[in-house]
C-alpha cells in the first residue's frame, strides 16, 4: 500500500544532502581559482591587481598603475583555467602633472609629500630617506599616481642623499628637474653638495642649487679670516660670505706683490663690514716685509716684521684709524710689529740754546717714549725735537747708555752732543764750569756699559765777560728760572740731579755779577704748617748755597732766606698754583 505523504517528506534530506555537496565542490572551485587568479596576476607583473570568484566568473579590483595595464590585467586572468568569464571592476592611478617629489627637513622631521608611482617605488623612497637621515621622523605624505619619469628613482634617491648633508632644507623633484635649497650642516658638507650638483644622474636637470643664495654655507663663529704674508707668497686661509667677496679680497691680497695661495671657505656669520676690516688688515700686512693679519669677528691682529723704520712708522700710526665697530687685539703691543735690525745702529743728541734734537733708533715705541720722557726730565724748559725711528738691532744696554749719556749731556752748554754707533759711544762739548766737566765727565765713564768703547771730549768754556749793571744779573736769573725750577726730593732739602744743569747756569750767572751779593730765597706752598714750611724753605735754600760753594761762588757772596708760604706767586687753591709757588729764587741785592 502506497503512502505518497510519507515518500515525499523522505526526499527533503536527500535534497539538502545534495545541494550541501554542490555548494561545497562550488566553494572549492571558487577557492581554486581565486589562488590560480591571484598567481598568474603576480607572475604578469599585475600585483596590485585583485581577485575574486562568483562560481567561475572572476571580479577583478584594484588600481591600475597605467590604462593599459588595466586590459593587461584582464587579458592574464582570462589566461586561468576554469575561469569563464572576467569582470574588471578595477580602476586607474590618478595622474600627477607636473609629477612632483617634494623632501624638507626642519630639526628631527622629514617630512615626504608629492606623488609616487607604486608601493614598491614608495618603500624604496623611504628607504633612502631613512639613510640620508637615520636620525629623523619620516612623516610620509606620499601619495600614489601615475606620470612619474623614468629618472624618478634615480632623481629621488640622489636629492634625498644631497638633501641630508644640509641641517635644513627642501628637496623638490619636478618631473625630471631637481632642486635643493637650505643651509649647509658644515662646511665640508657645503662644499661637497655644490660638486655633487654640478654632477647630477642621467636625465635630470638643475633648477635650483648653484645659484647665490640657493644653498646657504654654514653659520660659523668666531668668523675668521686670516692672510700670512712670507718673502715667497701670501696664504689666505679662513672664511668669505660669498664668491664676490672672495674675489675682492684676492685683488687686495694679489697687490701685496706675492703670489697668493688661496684657501678661504665660504661661510656665513660675517660681521656687516667684513670686507671693509679685511681690506684695512691686508694694507697694514702690506706695509710689513713678512707678518700675519687676522680678523676674528671684529678683532683685527697684526703682526710681523715691517721693511723700514718709516713703515714701522707708518703701519703703528694707521692703526688709530681703524674701521668702525673694529677693535685691536695685536698690532700696537711689545713685540706685535718689529724693524729689522739695522747697521750701524745710532742715536744722537744734541743741544741747542732752547732744544734738545733726537735722532736715529730705539728699539721700540715704549723705549723711544721712554728715552724722550728722561730728556724732558733732565733738559727742563728746552723743547725735545724727536726724530728717533724705532728700529731693531740694538747693541745690549743701549737704553742705560743713553739715559745716563743724556744726564751727562744736561751738563754741557749748547753745541754739546751725545752720539752712539753701534757698542760705541760719545760725549763732547763744552761745560759751562771746571766742576761741572769733571763731574759729567766722571760720571759718564763710569757709565759706559761693559763691552762699549768710549770716546769723550769735554772741556770747559771759557768765562763770558763780568756784568756791571745788576739789573741785568736779574733778568737772566729769571730768563733761567722761568723756564726751569731746581728741584728737590719730596719733603726734603736734596736737590735733584735733574737740576744740576740749571744750577751751573746759575752759578756763571753769579760768577759774572762779580761784584754784586744774591739773595738766595725758599718759597713753599701752604699745605702743611706755617712752622714746617718756613724751616724746608730757608733749608732748601741753604742747599742752593752749598752747590754754589762748591762750584767756587765764595760764601760772604751769597745769602740763603727762606719764606715758606707768605710770598705766593699764585693761588694755592689749585694744584698748578701750588706748583708755582713751591721754588727757588735769585735776586742781586
């Protein structure tokens, strides 16, 4: 007996089983093809093309790096067995125009931004990124597109590398034109970006790199530049801002008349008037047979050896002009610039009715000023007429020679010289007194320092003719003394031996008022106690006797009175008036 009912509800799971099997041989073979898809696509050279499967009908996605590698694409997959038919559902990379790469470098970050034309293209971009700055945050900004040139990777990976010697910057790549500006890291790396860029890859062009300001040169400081002048050449060494200046200081150094060694860098830091201070510098090395200029900053050294005594001369007088905001470090010091020796080496002094003349050398500017000063002290009243260059070559004790020769030389009358040749040395003339002779005489002989040979000449002149009016005893007593003042040690009665010239003066003037009796008076200022300047005062003027005494003026001649404070000559509210009224007078009674 058939029961249809039941035969039906039986073939419900036969159904299932079945549709169960087909689904799963489906989902195999969809599975199958998706792996044999997604294999020819990668060995086609189409990795960026995708896969999927309905039944046997490939869906093909993805972004096509050209348009026709698009039907490329499709053409490969249609190549897999199984596969029926090929849906393309891809797209197209967009295209970049101009196609641009753009690198900058701010501290620690790089940042990435422009196109670039695949992933793989991309990792090898960030590869020589990190390379060129294995220190820094890439912040990749890169975007896919289409367009880029065949020398794009080439152009990228160089920029990048010349990109990294600079502390900060920006590297565009524009199609196949390259551009790199920013400051250098040092100046090695400076120097070496500029010849790298005037050596690009194959098929890319310069826009920007070698033009003036396109990559700046390093900050340097101090900021040095420095030029050593030898009998053979001049060697520039040191920094210029630019080209333009480096050629501008070559010309000045060029005209020291040697041959220039050029190894100046370019650099930044300069102070505004470089060339201006470097220019002053070279001229004063100019001046010099050999030496070294150098500016730091706006410090200016100059040293060496100048060609003359005129140009020793010279070069120390230029120096107080200098350029403005520029200071002197070397230049004016002991030793800072030195003449060449000279032969013979001499010095002469000789004494006129109211000068002193100096000629020939002193070894340097301290001693010249030096030996000037000691004839001011010793010829009180005469003008000292300096003719003295400074000049190496000085025999050893030349400046005791001369000093003691110029107190010797205070003794004798006008015509009296002092000479010195070399270790050789000279006294002559005339002195006004028999004891003012030998005691000059004795003194220089005693002076001469060891190894010098000597020669002295001294006599004594004969007595002017005997006054007869006293008036005029008075005017030549206040001749002498208003251009002179004898001189005592301070707070005492001693006379200074810077005096003795004046007093044998003196002492001839009382010599020819033979007849006459001179009043020997002691004057003070009023600082101090009425008492105590009244006693140094007469006692003083007691003193003055005694030399006189001893120079023959006989003692019933000659009254010593003193007066201290209470015959001022001028006010002793001041220091100069204070002066004037601290002397000695002589008056025919």
């Amino acid at each position: 007996m058939s029961q249809p009912k039941k035969w039906f509800l039986g073939l419900v799971p036969v159904a299932g089983l079945l549709l169960a099997a087909g689904l799963m041989r489906q989902g195999g073979v969809e599975t199958d093809l998706t792996a044999k898809g997604a294999a020819q696509l990668a060995a086609s050279g189409f990795p960026w093309a995708k896969v999927s499967m309905a039944g046997r009908d490939a869906i093909l996605t993805g972004e096509a790096p050209e348009p026709e590698l698009r039907g490329m694409a499709v053409a490969a997959a249609d190549r897999v067995l199984g596969i029926r038919i090929v849906n393309d559902k891809m797209t197209v990379l967009p295209e970049a125009k101009p196609y641009a790469l753009n690198a900058t470098i701010e501290g620690t970050k790089l940042t990435l931004a422009g196109s670039v034309p695949s992933a793989a293209v991309r990792a090898q971009v960030l590869d020589a990124a990190k390379k060129a700055f294995p220190s820094a945050q890439v912040d990749d900004q890169l975007k896919l597109a289409r367009g880029a040139p065949t020398s794009y990777l080439a152009g990228a990976g160089f920029g990048l590398g010349e990109l990294g010697k600079l502390s900060s910057g920006q590297m565009t790549l524009t199609d196949q034109s390259l551009s790199i500006t920013g400051r250098a890291a040092d100046i090695a790396k400076f120097v070496d970006v500029r010849a790298k860029l005037a050596n690009l890859p194959q098929g890319i062009t310069l826009g920007k790199g070698l033009g003036e300001g396109d990559i700046l040169a390093p900050i340097v400081k101090p900021y040095t530049i420095a030029a050593e002048k030898t009998d053979a050449a001049t060697v520039l060494t040191g920094h210029v801002p630019n080209e333009a200046t480096r050629r501008i200081i070559l010309a000045a150094a060029t005209a020291l008349g040697k041959p220039v060694t050029d190894r100046l860098q370019i650099a930044d830091g300069a102070a505004p008037a470089f060339s201006a201070s470097v220019d002053y510098g070279l001229g004063q090395l100019g001046r010099l047979q050999t030496g070294q200029m150098s500016l730091s900053d706006q410090t200016l050294s100059v040293t060496g050896r100048a060609a003359s005594g005129e140009a020793y001369d010279d070069v120390r007088r230029r120096f107080a002009s200098l350029p403005a905001g520029v200071t002197l470090a070397k230049g004016l010091g002991q030793g800072d610039i030195t003449s060449p020796a000279i032969r013979p080496y001499l010095f002469n002094a000789v004494r006129g009715e109211r000068d002193v003349t100096l000629t020939g050398f002193a070894p340097d500017a301290r001693t010249k000023a030096e030996i000037v000063d000691h004839a001011k002290r010793f010829f009180e009243g005469d003008r000292i007429v300096d003719q003295l260059q400074v000049g190496q070559g000085a025999p050893a004790g030349f400046v005791n020679a001369v000093r003691g020769g110029l107190q010797d030389l205070s003794r004798l009358l006008p015509g009296g010289t002092l000479s010195l040749s070399d270790a050789s040395i000279a006294l002559r003339g005339l002195a006004p007194l028999d004891t003012a002779r030998d005691q000059a005489v004795a003194a220089f002989r005693a002076r001469v320092p060891q190894g010098y040979g000597s020669a002295v000449e001294v006599n004594t002149a004969p007595p002017p003719p005997v006054i007869t009016v006293f008036s005029e005893c008075n005017i030549l007593f206040q001749d002498l003394l208003s251009r002179a003042q004898i001189n005592f040690d301070t707070g005492s009665s001693t006379i200074v031996q810077e005096s003795y010239g004046l007093l044998d003066r003196l002492v001839v003037v009382v010599r020819r008022c033979a007849d006459a009796k001179v009043e020997i008076s002691g004057h003070t200022d009023s600082v101090g106690s009425l008492e105590s300047n009244m006693t140094l005062s007469e006692a003083r003027a007691k003193s003055v006797v005694e030399y006189l005494a001893r120079s023959g003026i006989a003692g019933d001649r000659v009254e010593a009175r003193g007066f201290g404070p209470t015959q001022p000559r001028a006010s002793n509210d001041t220091a100069e008036g204070r002066a004037q009224n601290r002397r000695i007078e002589f008056k025919v009674q």
